[in-house]
C-alpha cells in the first residue's frame, strides 16, 4: 500500500525549485517501509531513479535491444546511436574537449583501477611517489597501493585535519619531482568535504603531476567542467547520479589516454589481429572491450539529461539548503557529534549519536521508515583518523527535504529515549 506524502509538507523553503513537482518523477519515493513514508537518505551509497531513466531503460529493451558497433541491421544501428549520443550527453555534460575522452565503465572503481593500472602500470618506477588524502574511499587507495607494491613506489598520504579539510600546506610539502600522479576525492563520501581540487590539480600540474579526481561524490552534486578543472582524469558512476548501476564515466586528456596501454583485451577494443600482432582501435574504444553495458549507458544518458534538466547548480543550492539545514537540526539532538565540520561541504553530514553503535542507530531509524548508511562506508581510514569504528550518514539528493531533516532528527529522538544512557 502507498501511502502519499503530502505535498505542502515537502515543499522546500526556496520555491523557484520545487522540490514538490521533482518527487513526483521518482516513483519509489512514495513508497512506505514498515508503514511509514520511505525517507531516503542515502543516496551516497545509490540514488533513486526518475521516471525518465526508468522508461528509457525499457524503451531500449523493448524497442531498440541489440549489439553496437557491429551489426549492419537497423536495431543495431538504432542501439548503436543511443549508445554513442550518450556519449556525447557526457561530453557535453563535464564540458570535456572531445567525445573520444569519455570512457564508459563499470563505475568509479573500475575507472580508478584502469587509470591506476594502464597509467601507473606503465610509469611508476621504484621510488616514485603516488600522493592521495587520508580521506579516500577504499576505491582510490587499494588500486594505487596494488601498483605501488608492483612497481616499487611509494604512496603518500596528504592528512586532514580535525575538521575533514585537507591540509594544504602538507599537501604542497609533498608534491615533488617524484610525485607521478595525485589522485583525490572532489568529495568526501565520509565526511562531505569539498576539496579544493582546482587549486590542488593547478599546484600538482606545477610540480608536473597528472591528477585523477574521483568524482563519485562530486558529479552528481557539483557543475563539473574537466577543462575549467584542467584535471587529468575525473571519475564517476552512474548509479549515484539517478542512473543504473554497473556503468560510470572515466574521462581522461586524449593524450594521457593516447599513450596510455589498453586495461582489457577483447571485441570492440582492436582495428586488426592477427597471432603475430594485434592493432588497437582508436579511442574510446581502446579501452572498451567487450560488449559493454548498452542499456546502462542509454540510462545513464537518460540520468545525466535529466540532472541537466533540472539544472545543476539548481540542485546544488536546493542540497546545500537542505544539508545546512541538517547540520544545524542535528547539532539540537543531544549528544549528536557531527564527523567532520569542512569549510565547505557537500550533500552529506556523518555523525554519531553518544556511545550508541551506528548500526543500532540505523537499525532503529529504519523502524521510522529512514534509510541512512551506517559503518565505515568504505573508508575506514576516515574512521581511524576520527576515532571512531563507525559513523550514520545521512546524504541527500535532487528530491530530499528539510521536512525529511525532521524526520531523521524525530528518529534520533526515539533512539535517545530506547539507550536512555545517551
Ligand atoms: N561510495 C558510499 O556509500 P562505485 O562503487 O564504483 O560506484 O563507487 C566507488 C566510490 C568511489 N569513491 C567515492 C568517493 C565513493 O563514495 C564511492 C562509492 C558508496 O559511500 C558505496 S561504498
């Protein structure tokens, strides 16, 4: 049984967004856990999927299901097209030079192990140095420490302060003439830290260091624009921008993707190949090997064209609104200690509640119909560096609310009542 939220109760304090009119495109919103209206608030693990991508992933496998780059038939064709304007949606979308420069994947963590693999793989020498921030997502430090391990380099690690911010002067002591690559977080998945990443690629460029962004976080929350950026490589995943799961983008420089090895070897990737020799397709294709994921790529040209929709920036200020908002809400819960307090944060706000273990928080959050994320969520050196074994996050998205913030804080409410102890 759907039980529908009211429309005046979710409707945000800024009415040139209409936070209202956008729930109605993501069905799943009005559905009820344990009989009460789903708050969704953890939309940095996935987001929900507007109606646009939904129908838009049927369509295709209603209508247009076929092979690409291969068949002369017109399905494929068709299929084919969707694929490749996808591309170009992408292209468009983080204002990249060419559509050669969109690499569809896997997701982030595909991406970062090619960029880590192809790149690093055939770079790094012994004594080279690979610098990332103790705030990375376990998807932006095992891939570096597996080739650094390989190839005898050293991976350097930029700490944060008490706050979640980077510390930039520890930051510029580290870049050298033996950095080969920095490779960052735009934003923190743990903590919502924003970095600085402009300044910090302009700084790593100045010591003749490529940067790779892992831009999980950032993408679907922040005007991405690679050249402005004049970052190396950007990285993210479909799933956590309203689209499937199992794709996401790896956008490079041609030339650093030009000289870079293919990741995987198979159809689609070669021109030619014969026993003696094998000649590499052009880009992207150099580093698409296989039939890829055809309808997730559609989809996720449906997601990106609808987030442009909305606008961007629109979006931005709407979570910003409503994540100050939780922030300030969730200071007013006793014994509510926020895990980071960035200068400038992003879509999310972790935090613990007294000496309740994090996953009984959730647990009883989500009796209240509440989803939020509790653990290390996949970056228990941020777990270490604060002290504690884990956090709840709550993270926000296109259609979250400030009367959603209530919610949450009523439910932290109950959890203080049940651990009287709090
Ligand atoms: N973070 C979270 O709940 P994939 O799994 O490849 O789509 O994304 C990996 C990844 C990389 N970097 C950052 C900053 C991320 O936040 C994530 C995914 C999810 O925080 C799942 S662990």
């Amino acid at each position: 049984m759907k039980q529908q939220i009211k429309t005046a109760e979710w409707k945000s304090a800024d009415d040139s967004y209409d936070v209202a009119r956008v729930r109605e495109d993501f069905p799943v919103l009005g559905e009820t856990v344990h009989g009460k209206p789903l708050v969704y608030l953890d939309n940095a693990a996935t987001a929900q999927k507007p109606r646009a991508v939904i129908q838009r992933l049927a369509r295709y496998y209603e209508t247009e299901n076929s092979n690409i780059h291969r068949g002369v038939h017109r399905l494929s064709e068709i299929a084919t097209r969707a694929y490749e304007d996808a591309r170009s949606t992408v292209k468009g979308f983080l204002n990249a030079a060419e559509e050669r420069e969109i690499v569809f994947v896997r997701g982030t963590t595909e991406a970062i192990n090619l960029v880590a693999r192809c790149y690093g793989g055939s770079r790094l020498r012994p004594g080279d140095e690979v610098v990332i921030s103790a705030m990375e997502h376990h998807s932006n430090i095992v891939p570096w420490q597996l080739i650094c391990q390989e190839k005898g380099a050293v991976l350097r690690v930029i700490p944060v302060d008490d706050d979640g911010d980077i510390v930039m002067d520890e930051y510029r002591r580290m870049l050298s003439d033996k950095t080969r690559m920095v490779a960052l977080p735009h934003v923190s998945n743990a903590l919502g830290t924003v970095n600085p990443i402009k300044e910090m690629i302009a700084e790593a460029h100045a010591a003749g260091a490529p940067v790779l962004v892992d831009g999980a976080q950032g993408a679907p929350h922040a005007n991405v624009d690679v050249r402005d950026l004049d970052c190396d490589f950007y990285a993210f995943s479909g799933h956590k921008l309203y689209g499937p799961t199992g794709i996401g983008v790896l956008y490079g420089k041609a030339a650093l993707l030009e000289d870079m090895p293919p990741y995987q070897g198979g159809g689609d990737m070669i021109l030619s190949v014969s026993f003696e020799h094998t000649e590499y397709n052009a880009l992207p294709y150099k580093f698409e090997a296989g039939t890829p994921h055809i309808a997730g790529v559609i989809g996720l040209g449906a997601a990106v064209g609808y987030l442009t929709n909305l606008g961007v920036e629109a979006v931005a200020a709407h979570e910003d609104r409503v994540v100050a908002y939780a922030v300030e809400r969730l200071r007013s819960v006793a014994g509510v200690r926020l895990v980071g307090t960035p200068e400038r944060r992003a879509s999310l706000v972790s935090f613990v509640l007294g000496d309740v273990h994090a996953h009984d928080v959730g647990t009883i959050l989500d009796q209240e119909g509440i989803a939020v994320r509790t653990g290390h969520h996949c970056a228990m050196p941020v777990m270490d560096r604060f002290g504690v074994p884990a956090t709840v996050r709550a993270s926000f998205a296109c259609y979250n609310t400030e009367a959603e913030v209530d919610v949450l804080a009523d439910g932290l409410e109950k959890v203080r009542r049940i651990f009287a102890r709090v």
